[in-house]
C-alpha cells in the first residue's frame, strides 16, 4: 500500500492494481479500525476495502486541466499582445507545450514554413503526434511533438493548445486586415484631401508622391498633353495609352497604369511600378478610379470658373456700356435744355436728366462689384443722395445731407425703383421745401425682421393743408407711388416741421 497515513484510531492506504476491471486498472483504498472489548482494549481490527478509481480518474484530470489552464493562462499576455507576432506565439505556446506534455521537442508549422522548433528531435515517424492547426474551415499549419509514448492526455492537450493557437492566428489576421483596411482609408482620404484643388497639376504631383510614398511603389511617372509632368524613379513610359485601367504583375514586378481622361479624351497617363507583392487588386482599382474623378472634376471645375469668368467680364462690360449710354443721353438732355427758353421744358428735361443719372449710377455700381448681383445699398443710396445735392441744389442755398443706412445687399429689381424714389424725393424737397437759409435732409434706410424701413426727410416748410397725394398730377410723385406698388410697400407721410416720407416694403 502506498500513502499509508493515520487518522486518529484509522489507518488508511492506497494501492493501484493493474490487472482489475479487465486490465484497465483500478484504485483501492484501505481503511483499518481497531475493535475493542468492554474495557476498552483492542481485540482485533476492521478491515474496509472500497473502490477509488472514480476519485482518482476524477483527481487526475483535474491535474492536467489545471496544467493546461494555467499554460493557456501564462500565453494569455503574448497572444494578445499588440507587439504579438506568429512567431513569437509559436515560439511561447511551444515551450509551454513541451512542459505540459514531458515532449522531448517539438515543432509548429505554417502554410508550410516552419515557424518554432524546440528540444531534441530524432525524426523517427513512430514517435511524432502531429495536430492540424485550423482556422474556419481550413488547415493552416501543424502541431507536433515527438515522445516515445504519448497518452491520452498529450493527445488532447495538444488539441487544446492548437485550438488555440487557431484562435490566435485568427486574431493576428484579422488585426492585419484592420491595419490594412485602416491604411487604405488613410491613403484614400489623402488622396481626397488632395483632390480639393483647381490645380491639376498640384494634385497629379500629390497622386505621385503617394503612389511610392505611401503605396511604396518603386518607380512613376505621369505625362499630360504628351509631355512628362513628374518622375520619380527609374520608368520607362509606356508608348501605348490604355483605354482603361491597368493592373499587371510580370515575374515579380507590378504594372500599374492609370488612363487620364477628359471629356472622354485620354489627355495623358500615370504609371508606376512595384516590385515584389503589390496592394490588392480591388484597392488598387478604387484607387485609380479615385484618381480619374478627381481629375475629370478638377478639369470641369477649371473650365466651368474660366467661363464664369468670362460671362463676368462680358456682363461687366455690359453694365459699363449701359452706364456710358445712359450718361450720353443726360449730356445730350442737357445740351438739349441749354438751347430751350421755356422754363417748364427745361424743368421736364432737368427732372428726366436726373432719373437717368440715377439710373446710370445704379450700373456704374454693378459693374464695380464682384457678384454683379447684388448691390450695397449704403453706399449706392449716399451716392446717388449726395451726387442730387451737389449737382442740382442752386449755388446760394446750404443743404446738409444726414443719413443712416445700413449695408444691405439688394438685388438689382429692389434697388432700382429706390434709386428712382430716392431722387424724386430729394429733388423734391431740393425743389420746394427750403428757404433761403437751406436746411437738412435725411435719409434713412434700415433692415427690420423680413422687411426693410426708408425714409426721407427734411427740415423745410412741411407740404401744405389740403396735400393729398393720391390727387396731385405731379409726374414725380405719382412714379413714387407707382415704384412702391412695385416693390409691395406701404407709404406714410408726416407734415409739420418739415416732411417726411416712409415707406416700408418686403425683402
């Protein structure tokens, strides 16, 4: 009996024997009691014998589970490590194997090529236990050691641990494909970055730069019009164009060739070569298609800006010759009333003088901006105000101009009927409501909510008792009435100390 030990009065022990259970073997136990008489002295003894072989089985695997738990549990870091490598892997959960199993040594493959070997290893066939390494479906490598008898334990000790060195290759490859699905992006949102250019020959240069850069291409070249752009490496340009895009591999050498169209004409190429293994085929492809679309729209973009350019200098000129025009006819109307003796003929022509001189103002403005769109209403109102005070007030009378406009971009339909408004009223008051001390006129011209607030007034003699102005046949007022119909206002006018005009319209 082996592990005899005594328990207060009990002497247990234990014995393997070999032969029981028909040759498998079995664990018994001895456990021996003294019987005593009435006084307490010993007569003899108790012999009990009772099967342990379900406890020992039981013991034993617990053994060896913990042996292998705490291997696995000492890999855990390596595996997953961010430093960890198939190799060093390998190399670990060989070690741990070896110790686990009492191997003489071993070795790990994959995809054919050794990755770890440790220990003593004769090559004898009979004494090597291989064990396919899987990962999904398919066998990706070997597990094996080498020991002259290997029991059951071995066999499904290195079961577990190729499991789990399957696990851990999933893993790295999984990582790698992150990494490389990561880099892709990175190289595709530079590539994007660099497309937001309108200079084509700034953003082919970048494509290049990137392709060996970051791509790690050997050599490129890229041409336009026929002529050679940029090269870096030694390439020699292909004397065909392909009409579509290519990717070749030759030997160890890869072949890419990027077409560059515009308007479906090839207009020039990008190629470059790799030597070794190449980027996949479908990242390269999206790639190039990247290329060719960013050169298509930086090409749209060029010409659509050299066409609004021009459409801007043509409408420019436009303006500038509608301005001169205009400006002619004053003159001629103003030649026109010298030569005329009736004073309400010249009147007719001095008042039709001045509303086409606000007029030619309003495009002299236009064709002066940039957006030819719009104008600021600041400074085009002062302008014209202050134009209409110092050519068209009479030499000894003193006219101050007070304004308070805000700076509104109004489009041309709003900006011309108050450009007519505003030089009927002035004149206006110019006109009729000063003595000869003179007075102040003032202009005010403000943004409110989704309208806009103008006023014009002075500080003269006010608009007499019976003003009606619905009534009056003044040419000029009724196109003051006319002009804020067309622009959906509504007209207010104040008399006392003076008068004021205020119309408030939509914009």
């Amino acid at each position: 009996y082996k592990n005899l030990r005594r328990e207060d009065d009990n002497i247990y022990g234990e014995v393997y024997l070999p032969n029981i259970y028909n040759g498998r073997g079995g664990y018994l136990q001895l456990k021996v009691s003294p019987l005593y008489d009435d006084k307490g002295e010993i007569i003899g003894a108790v012999e009990i014998i009772r099967d342990i072989t379900p406890l020992k089985v039981t013991e034993k695997r617990l053994r060896e589970e913990l042996t292998v738990t705490t291997s696995l549990t000492r890999l855990y870091p390596e595996m997953v490590s961010p430093e960890a490598t198939k190799e060093n892997i390998a190399n670990r959960l060989l070690d741990e194997l070896l110790k686990a199993t009492g191997s003489m040594g071993g070795f790990i493959t994959y995809h054919g090529n050794m990755l770890a070997s440790q220990g003593k290893l004769t090559g004898d066939k009979d004494k090597i236990l291989s064990t396919p390494i899987v990962t999904g479906d398919q066998k990706i490598g070997y597990i094996s050691l080498e020991k002259d008898e290997f029991s059951e334990f071995d066999i499904k000790t290195v079961k577990r641990f190729a499991e789990y060195y399957g696990l851990a290759i999933q893993r790295l490859e999984y990582d790698e494909k992150l990494r490389r699905h990561q880099r892709r992006l990175k190289i595709l949102n530079k590539l994007i970055k660099a497309s937001r250019t309108d200079d084509l020959h700034k953003f082919l240069k970048n494509v290049i730069d990137i392709i060996l850069d970051d791509l790690k291409f050997k050599a490129g070249i890229i041409t336009l019009h026929g002529e050679t752009l940029y090269k870096r490496g030694r390439i020699i340009p292909a004397e065909e164009i392909p009409d579509d895009i290519i990717i070749r591999r030759k030997g160890k050498k890869t072949i890419l060739k990027i077409p560059l169209k515009a308007h479906e004409e090839t207009i020039g190429m990008i190629e470059a070569q790799y030597h070794g293994i190449s980027p996949r085929e479908d990242f390269m492809r999206l790639f190039a298609a990247e290329i060719r679309d960013a050169v298509s729209r930086i090409i749209m973009q060029t010409e659509i800006k050299k066409s609004l350019h021009e459409k801007e200098v043509l409408l420019k000129e436009v303006h500038h010759r509608v301005k001169n025009n205009l400006q002619i006819i004053a003159s001629l109307l103003s030649l026109q009333s010298k030569y005329c003796e009736n004073e309400e003929v010249k009147n007719i022509l001095a008042d039709s003088q001045a509303r086409i001189r606000s007029l030619a103002l309003l495009h002299e403005k236009l064709y002066k901006t940039e957006t030819l769109a719009y104008i600021n209403s600041k400074e085009y109102l002062e302008s014209l105000a202050r134009d209409l005070i110092n050519f068209q007030v009479p030499k000894p009378l003193m006219i101050r101009l007070e304004t308070d406009i805000d700076d509104i971009a109004l489009e041309m339909d709003k900006c011309i009927p108050l450009g007519l408004i505003t030089n009927e009223l002035v004149r206006n008051s110019i006109k009729h409501a000063f003595t000869e001390k003179g007075g102040v006129i003032s202009i005010k011209f403000k943004h409110q909510d989704n309208s806009c607030y103008f006023e014009i007034s002075d500080n003269g003699r006010g608009l007499p008792e019976d003003f009606d102005v619905e009534k009056l046949s003044s040419l000029g007022l009724q196109l003051v009435l006319n002009l804020i119909r067309q622009l959906d206002g509504e007209l207010e006018i104040e008399s006392g100390d003076g008068t004021s005009f205020k119309i408030r319209f939509p914009i």
